[in-house]
C-alpha cells in the first residue's frame, strides 16, 4: 500500500479521535457540547445509554438520510458509518478517561469550553484532510448541498441550527426543560470553522503539499 494512503488512513483515524476528545471535553465543561453531538447528549439524559452510543445510532440515521435524500448508496456512506462507530466508541472511551473532571465554577467551564474547542477543530482539520471520508454530520451537510446546488459553507450554519433545535425540543419534551444545550453550544457552533481556518493557514497547506507531491 503507498505510504501517503497510510498516511491518510491514519490521519483519519487520529482525527476522529482528537474530536471525540474534543466533544467529551465539552460534554464535560457542562455549557452545553458541540452542535453536531447535542442530540446524543441530551438523549443519553433522558434514556439509559451511553452518549457514544446515542452518537453511533445518530449518525447511522444521518448516513439513511443521505441515501434517501440522493436515491443512491455509495461507498463513501458506508465508510462514513465505519467511522461513526469509532467516534462513538471514542466519545465514551475519552468521556471516561475525563472523569476526575468535575467543575463548579463559571470561569473554568468557560476556559474548558474554549479548550475544546480548539481541539475539536484541531481533529476536524485532520480528519478532513485525509481525504478519504467525513462524518455522516458532514455528509448530509454535503447531501443537501449537492440538492440544493448550494456552497458547504452556507448549508451548514442552518444544519448546525436545525440539529441544535432538535435537541432543544426533544429535551422539552421529555424533561421539561433545556437541557444540554447552553451558550457553549452556541459559542462552538460559531467559533470552531474559525478555528480551522486557522489551523488551515498554520499546517493544513503543509499538509496538502505533502499529500500532492
């Protein structure tokens, strides 16, 4: 197998697991998690499994909806749910190795909140320069676009309200109140493409020039 293609695959995989770091550390600032886990989250409230695995089942719902919105099943949907079982899987694994963190206090939440940040687009950075699969959050954001022949760019700042809002009503619903969605999620949604912007200008050219040559 050529280096560069291991390469990929392992960047990939390092990715996934850098931003299921990222989404326990926000789980775990408790000002509300990233946009694209806060259905999970607020589901692992409400019923007696694991976050990870209300992620697994999630985004195999992201991946059928893909295939129904397309008409079509292709190989990168079933890779993308390939990789959705080792997010899940590493949410819960990291979530775990996280558990000695408990804070009270507003200020340490908030820097928390701002460190997992950086982390979960630190991984998004990778993961989306391997180049090989995305996210089922990410491929349905690409699904749409493609059927509304609209940029990735402008479609995912209305998926990202549209999941949050779902989480909202599903955690009214059945608890009466919010719940897992807080001005973290918000802030995360807003800050973290910026955040990879950023990185993108510090090493993902270096990267792509590698990968090129």
């Amino acid at each position: 197998m050529d280096k560069k293609l291991i390469f990929r695959y392992v960047m990939l995989i390092v990715g996934v697991s850098i931003m299921s770091l990222g989404i326990s550390l926000s789980i775990k600032a408790t000002l509300g998690t990233a946009p694209i886990s806060s259905v999970p989250y607020v589901l692992c409230i409400i019923f007696p499994l694991s976050v990870g695995v209300f992620t697994i089942l999630f985004n195999a719902l992201l991946v059928l909806f893909q295939m129904l919105l397309l008409k079509k099943v292709t190989v990168s949907q079933i890779a993308q749910m390939l990789i959705c079982i080792l997010f899940g899987y590493m949410i819960d694994f990291t979530l775990g190795f996280l558990s000695f963190i408990n804070l009270t206090d507003y200020i340490s939440q908030w820097i928390l909140c701002i460190v997992s940040c950086f982390v979960l687009a630190f991984g998004l950075t990778i993961e989306v320069k391997s180049n090989l699969t995305m996210l089922p959050g990410d491929g349905a954001v690409l699904a749409i676009a493609e059927v509304l022949n609209r940029d990735f760019g402008k479609v995912k700042p209305f998926f990202d309200i549209s999941i949050i809002t779902m989480a909202a009503v599903i955690s009214f619903i059945f608890l009466g109140h919010l719940e897992g969605v807080r001005e973290g999620t918000i802030f995360a949604g807003i800050v973290v493409g910026f955040i990879i912007q950023f990185y993108d200008r510090i090493f993902g050219k270096k990267i792509d020039e590698y990968l090129e040559d």
